[in-house]
C-alpha cells in the first residue's frame, strides 16, 4: 500500500470512528490537542520532545 493510499485509508477510517456514538474516540483526539496547548512547556516544547522519543523508539506513524 502506497503512501497516499494508506493515507486515504486512515481518513476514512478516522471519519467513521468520529461518527461513531462511542465519544472515547472523540474524547481521545481532543486529550491531544489539550495535552499539546501550551503551559508549563510551550507546544513547541512538547512536540520536540515528543519527536526525540518517537526517534529514539523507531516509533515512526
């Protein structure tokens, strides 16, 4: 599977979830944008270091 078709593939399938009458999916995408706000450590701060664990992990997706 291509790049752009996997790609394709998890949008759709990220639509069907958010359709879904089970909020945890909903809920969940929003604890990312609250954990990513900016507070203590700014957004900038958080994603580098979210970056070096994924790097440092060979967490990649």
């Amino acid at each position: 599977m291509h790049i752009h078709e996997r790609s394709a593939e998890k949008k759709r399938l990220n639509g069907l979830m958010l359709k879904s009458a089970m909020k945890v999916y909903r809920v969940f995408g929003e604890l990312g944008t609250q954990v990513y706000a900016d507070g203590a450590l700014s957004k900038k701060h958080k994603e580098l270091t979210a970056l070096a664990v994924a790097v440092s992990q060979n967490c990649f997706d």
